[in-house]
C-alpha cells in the first residue's frame, strides 16, 4: 500500500490511509507497508538474528519442513526495538481493528534457507466456532518483518488473499488452493505485513544462496488468551524500559 511522504516521515497514517488499510485486512487479510523501518535499525537485528540462527541450529533441527526454522525470539535488545514490537504504523491498523486494548503473545521468527522447499498450505490458527460458517472479525493478527530484500528466489510467502481468512475451516485447501489466485509477497527489508492468521498461506523453496529471515509477532483482541503458546519470558529489568502501550502489550506474559 502507497504512503505518502508525510505520512512516512511522521509515521502516522491519515484516515483515509487507515480505513482502507484496515478495509484490505478485513477483504483480502492483509496490507503490506514498504520500506517503513530504517535500513541501519535492519542491519543491526539481522545480524543479531544470524547469530542467534546459528546457535539454534547447533541444537536442533528444522521444525517447519526442510531448512526451515520457526525460532523464539530473545526479549531483549536490539530485537525489541520499538519499531519492531510497536511500529507506530502498524499498531494504528491493529488498534482499529483488535481494540486499543490488544496484547502480544507470540515474539518469534520464521527463517527459510537455502534448499528449503514448499510447505503444504495452511492457515495459522483454529476457527473460534469451527462447527459453524460464520465469517467474524479478525481476533489475532500477525505481523511479519522481513530483514532482507525479499526477492522470488528467496522463497518468498506465498498468499491467497481475497477472503480465504472468512471461509470455514472444513476445506480441502490442498484440492482447493491450485484452482484459486495466489501472490508471491516480495518487499524490501524493513516492511511490514499485517495479515490475518486465517489467510491461507505457506512458504516456498529458497533457491538462492542466502537465509531468508522474517520476525513473526502475533496481537490479539483483549479476550483471546491462546493455551497453546508459551509465553513470553521478560526480565522485570527489560519491562521497566518499554513504553506504556510496550508495557500494555505484553500485559500477560511472563514477567520475572
């Protein structure tokens, strides 16, 4: 989605800008914001997260398909940046849509390798009333962060946008997915991806010689508390430093 210059230099959308963000989350199940954090800000991250990589990759193996890793995020510096954890952009979509009162409760990453190949397509979460057909309003979303130029042959997410986040959860999406339209989501680093975490989706092959990272974190509506995600462990010394809406965000994690 095009931003203006105002609106990237003061980071704050206007409201036409952010009804029609939040309209193509609720239509299509996301919205792509370009180049919205600074490249020296990237570099820093990236290179932490490699290291990082390397270390998870010394004691455990792929856990999302060949060469590909789904890796917890240390909560600490430099991944809890502000423009990471509460992009200004970013929160002003979800706010509108999850309520100013959403939280965070997933702070990972999702890495593709080189030699990684197709994942099967899914979606990333149950629906709340599975035995029914309604199509309700988002209740968490997740925020993806590329930390390199994410070109087609680094494997990027492939998407079906177009309301495949509404549909009922008793689908054959391998039958049905190859007969519908889908997109290759290619961005520079530092963009961020809203996208509902009903929208099918999967990963494709990394044919280039370099790891592809994204950062994954996931808010919710205040109500919706997963049991299947453990939570975030943060260090009373970490909490103190974040700002309130930090703060207010990671309200119900592990804070020791």
């Amino acid at each position: 989605m095009k931003l203006s210059l105002k609106e990237l230099s003061t980071l704050t959308l206007n409201p036409d800008t952010l009804r029609l963000a939040v309209q193509k989350v609720q239509m299509d199940g996301f919205v792509l914001f370009e180049s919205v954090i600074p490249r020296d800000r990237i570099e820093i991250i990236r290179t932490a997260f490699l290291q990082k990589l390397e270390e998870h990759r010394a004691r455990a193996s792929s856990n999302r398909g060949t060469n590909r890793y789904q890796m917890h995020l240390p909560f600490e510096e430099p991944f809890i940046d502000p423009y990471i954890i509460e992009h200004p952009l970013a929160m002003q979509v979800l706010e509108a849509i999850l309520g100013s009162n959403c939280h965070c409760y997933y702070f990972a990453s999702d890495t593709a390798l080189p030699g990684s190949d197709y994942q099967s397509v899914h979606s990333d979460t149950h629906l709340l009333y599975p035995d029914t057909t309604l199509s309700l309003p988002a209740y968490n979303i997740v925020v993806n962060i590329p930390l390199i130029d994410v070109r087609l042959e680094h494997g990027p997410v492939e998407i079906w946008p177009g309301g495949t986040h509404l549909m009922p959860g008793n689908l054959d999406l391998k039958a049905l997915a190859p007969e519908m339209n889908s997109e290759l989501v290619t961005m520079p680093a530092g963009s961020v991806v809203i996208r509902d975490m009903r929208m099918w989706h999967r990963g494709t092959p990394n044919r280039s010689n370099e790891i592809r990272p994204h950062l994954a974190l996931i808010y919710a509506r205040a109500w919706f508390r997963p049991i299947d995600y453990a939570t975030i462990k943060i260090t009373g010394a970490t909490y103190d430093t974040l700002s309130e809406r930090a703060k207010r965000l990671f309200r119900y994690e592990r804070i020791v």
